[in-house]
C-alpha cells in the first residue's frame, strides 16, 4: 500500500480527529515510534526517555526492530490507516516528506523560532527537517555512512596501516583472511547490501560520479565503465563474507568483529555504539576509518523525529519532546552512546571520543568542499520507490542472482519504473 493510497482511506480530517482522541488517553505522553532496538541504539534511546521523564512526561515505547527503518514505516502505515497515529516517529529523508504531503504531522515553528533552530541546523538537514518552509521535525543527530570498523589486534597484526584506496582494502581484507578469521562481516539485507555498495560507487568514481549516479540517476552513469568497476568490486568484495551472512542483523555483524571473530565491518557509525557497549575503547580495542578511497567526503543521513498531528492536551507533551531533542545537552549525551554526531552546529566535540571527533570535524570538512551528499541507502538520496527498485538489482547481483552485465542493464530499468 503506498502513502498516497493511505491518504485516500484517511480521508484527511477524519484522521486527525481520530489520531487526536487517541492521543490525548493520557496526560503529558508520547507515544514513540523507532527502530533502536540493538543493545547501543537501546541505551542511546534510553538517555532521551530519562530526559523526558525529567520534564514529567511519560514515554510509551513503540520499538520495531528492523535496521534502516522499512519495517517501522510499514507499522506506521498500518497505524495511520486505522486513524491512530503516534505522538512521534522516528523517520529518515524522503519518507519525512512523503508523510508531510498527507497534512498529518504538527508544525513546530512557534518552538523552532523561540530556541533558534534555523541558525544552529545544518541546511542539508533542514531540507528534511521542514516541509513548505514550516519546521515539522527535530533532527537528533548526524549519521555517516562511510565508514570501516577493523578490530585493532587484527588490524596491527595486517600492518596496522589505514587502506587508502580500494586496492589498500583488498590486501587488508586478504591479510585478515590469512589470519583464519572472516575478512569482512556482513549482513545479508537488502538495506546493507546498498550501504556497502553505495561506499564503493563513492570510492571507485569520487562525489561527482557519486552525484551523477546516485542522486541525479544518470543513465551514462548508471551503465557505464566506472559502474562495471563497481559491481565488479561488489563480486570481489562478497568473496570475503562468510557463508552465513545471508539475513544477518547489522548488530550481530559488529559483534563478530567486537569478538575478533572478522577482521572489519562496514558500516555507518551507529555501529560504533556496539563496540562501546562492548566497553571497548577507539584506537586501543577498535579501529574507526573512511571507507578506503571516500576519505574527505561524507554520505549522510539523519534520524529525525517527526510530530504528528495530536490533540490540544497533548502538544505541550511533544512540544517537550521536541525541544528534549534540540537541547545541546542531550545532543552530547544522546550522540556520545548512539555513535552519531550532534545534528547541531554549534556542540562543542569535549565530551567525544576520538570516533566522535573524526566524525564532527570530517563532517564540518566535507560541508565547506561540498562533498556532502545523502546516503541512498538510508533515504536521504532517493524517494523510497527508487530506493527500494536499487536495492533490488544490488542485492541480487551480491547475492550472484544476477551477473554484472545485468545488474548494469537492469539498474536504469528498474530506476525509471519506479520514477
């Protein structure tokens, strides 16, 4: 069923009256909405719950377990459909604009102007944080997706050297391979499939074919020489997965490297709350780096937590919330446990570890070159129908469903049915 759809059954104000007399059941709570359901995401999401309860607001959890989020939004729908939306949903790029077309989410500018969103939010974030110019969201934190995660005794025992190009990765990935454990832990889903191979397109062609290919879905692009160097890099690259990757869940992949049963997992850096629940420390138990050949860009995405429409008794509650989200404080202590770096501009990096600070200061550097871009893979390069149509052709040429010549031909095929 798609949004539009949803929005023909809501039938617009029958919706909003029926999620506002859902939500006004209880005084001062919200109803949550996410998918941070593994052990670092739990206990980042926790930090946020204690935070409101501070306020004397209640939480009521809504957790969907189900990396990049497709499993949430498919309960979201359900829930809207029957008219009884949540307080607030966790949410990533074009889906936050597609909900925003059906009239269903608060607008928050009364708050946003009183504590000066505008001027501390990065404008990448704010394409998705407002619709028609109206603030709906509060953006939580900045994720990037090109990242490589090397467990440390493996990584000295191949040289102790960073890779800095995708041939530097193959001989790291062999050398681990030589020291009889897993070269690469991987998670067979649909959703990791495209983040590693979205690392690759930016590694083998750089930004500008990044943005050719990706984001403006140029067919030359899309099917040319520099493509076939991507898939072909793909092939090599599962031949460094272990046999059971198909299925694996994101977490359990970091954990093999957590337990040096595989030398690197790539992954974006919620990744790095695993390791820290994992009480292991950055540069002595785990080693952080850009995906090899992606050093000085960033592929981003941002959680965001989305209000929808609730009743009068319970705006001040989400009005709460949503500032709970924008204080610097809770930014700092949100972002030090979950991995990400504050979604505002004006944190301080003291309280971070030295991933932490890579991360804010790589960051800040790719927004000044203007080699900052959206992660496809988690919403913030293509609507979910291009996405989802990728992600096919991707997981099946991974999986060797399909051969490079296909996944070449296919690609733009599926690209422009979805369009």
């Amino acid at each position: 069923m798609t949004i539009r759809t949803i929005a023909k059954l809501a039938a617009g104000t029958a919706l909003l009256a029926l999620s506002a007399g859902s939500a006004s059941a209880q005084d001062k709570s919200v109803e949550v909405l996410h998918w941070w359901t593994a052990g670092g995401e739990a206990a980042a999401v926790n930090v946020l719950k204690e935070n409101l309860e501070g306020e004397g607001v209640s939480w009521t959890d809504m957790p969907v377990a189900g990396g990049g989020g497709t499993q949430a939004m498919t309960a979201l729908r359900a829930r809207v459909t029957s008219g009884d939306a949540p307080t607030a949903v966790q949410m990533l790029g074009f889906d936050i604009k597609d909900w925003a077309e059906l009239g269903v989410v608060a607008n928050l500018n009364d708050l946003a102007a009183e504590e000066g969103w505008d001027d501390v939010v990065p404008a990448a974030l704010q394409e998705f944080s407002k619709y028609d110019g109206n603030w709906i969201a509060a953006p939580v934190n900045v994720h990037s997706t090109n990242w490589l995660w090397v467990n440390k005794e493996a990584f000295d025992a191949a040289g102790g050297e960073e890779p800095t190009d995708f041939a530097g990765l193959i001989a790291m990935l062999d050398s681990f391979k030589e020291q009889g454990i897993t070269p690469l832990a991987h998670g067979g889903q649909p959703w990791q499939d495209a983040t590693l191979w979205e690392n690759v397109v930016l590694s083998v062609g750089g930004m500008d074919f990044y943005r050719e290919a990706v984001i403006d879905l140029n067919e030359e692009a899309l099917t040319g020489d520099t493509m076939r160097e991507v898939f072909d890099h793909m092939t090599q690259l599962a031949t460094y997965f272990d046999e059971n990757f198909s299925g694996r869940d994101w977490n359990l992949a970091s954990a093999m490297v957590i337990e040096g049963e595989a030398g690197a997992q790539q992954m974006g850096d919620w990744a790095k709350g695993e390791f820290l629940r994992a009480d292991l420390t950055p540069g002595e138990d785990f080693v952080c780096m850009r995906f090899p050949g992606t050093q000085g860009s960033v592929l981003f995405n941002s959680d965001q937590f989305v209000m929808f429409e609730v009743g009068d008794d319970q705006r001040e509650a989400q009005s709460l919330m949503a500032s709970a989200v924008m204080d610097p404080a809770f930014q700092v202590a949100f972002n030090t446990v979950k991995g990400s770096v504050p979604a505002r501009t004006d944190v301080e990096d003291t309280e971070f570890d030295d991933c932490g600070k890579k991360g804010m200061a790589d960051l800040a550097e790719a927004a000044e070159s203007g080699n900052l871009a959206g992660s496809m893979a988690h919403g913030h390069a293509q609507p979910a129908a291009v996405k989802e149509a990728m992600y096919d052709v991707i997981t099946q040429h991974l999986n060797g469903q399909i051969t490079t010549d296909e996944a070449l031909e296919r690609l733009p095929q599926a690209v422009a049915s979805a369009q």
